[in-house]
C-alpha cells in the first residue's frame, strides 16, 4: 500500500487526506490500517472519524488557529525599512542612529501602535531589517597622519624588528 507524505503547511493537501481517510473508513477498511497507508497514528483517523461524524464534511476543514491578532498588520510592517531608512533624523531624533527605543516612539508615531522596546528587534527580524554597528569613527580623524604614524612609529615601536 502506497504511503502518502504532505508538506505541513499544504492545508488543502491535508484536508484532502483527512477525507481520503474518512472514505476509506466508510468503505470498510479498518482505523489502524488507514493510518498505517496514510503514515499517521490511528488516533488521528479516529479524530477524523469523529468529526466527520459530528460536523460533516465541515469538520474536515482546515480552521485558523485561534492565538493573538497582530497589532502591526503585514502591509504596515512591509513600509517599515522605508521609514527607517530615512533615518532617525527624519523624524527628530538628535542623532541618526536607530535603537529599538526610538523604532518603537517612530511605530507609535506612524501607526498609532504601542510596541515595547524588546518586542521591536522580532518585528525588525520579521520585515527582514538586522542591526548594524555604526562605525564610530572621529571627524577630526586623519588619515595622512595615521598612515605616516602607521609606516614610521610604529615599525620602531614593535619589540622586534621588521624582516
């Protein structure tokens, strides 16, 4: 007898297997053979049975999972990197560097949606945005004298000499 994989997300693809294991109950065949051709536990064909029985067809259905409903819907996350990217001093932060404190003010701002400052990295994960160290390097730094300290100072510095 031929066993049957499923991807775990194809609802229909599952839902279809549910019916195809109701079926075969209907004609007959027994719970355990069933789940032993559809590669799963018989306590699974008697779920189905069961419901099959109580609801119909219906029953059969692949139902939402019941669980919180996002304050920031996917087409408001999607324009986030947008408004980051304008930077920090866009929106009248003092500096143009990015931190979850201000990401959270900037979500309050725009779409009238209280985040706490933890929960902002998920949501910057979730729209595909990472966290990137600015350089810190000094205006005033320059670059002839480090290179000159570079190729003079620091040869006679070292404790060994160079070959």
């Amino acid at each position: 007898m031929p066993t049957t994989e499923v991807h775990q997300r194809d609802f229909a693809a599952l839902e279809a297997r549910r019916r195809q294991a109701v079926s075969w109950v209907r004609q007959g065949q027994r719970k355990a053979d069933v789940a032993r051709r559809l590669n799963v536990t018989w306590q699974a064909v008697w779920n189905w049975c069961r419901a099959y029985g109580r609801r119909g067809a219906g029953g059969l259905a692949h139902r939402a999972h019941a669980g919180p409903v996002p304050r920031l819907d996917r087409a408001k996350l999607t324009r986030l990197p947008d408004l980051l990217g304008k930077g920090a001093l866009a929106y009248g932060f003092p500096d143009d560097l990015w931190n979850t404190q201000r990401v959270a003010e900037l979500i309050h701002r725009r779409f009238r949606v209280r985040y706490d400052r933890d929960h902002v990295s998920r949501l910057l994960r979730a729209c595909g945005c990472s966290w990137q160290k600015p350089t810190g390097r000094a205006v005033e730094r320059n670059e002839r004298a480090i290179a000159r300290w570079v190729t003079h100072t620091w040869p006679r510095l070292k404790k060994k000499p160079a070959n």
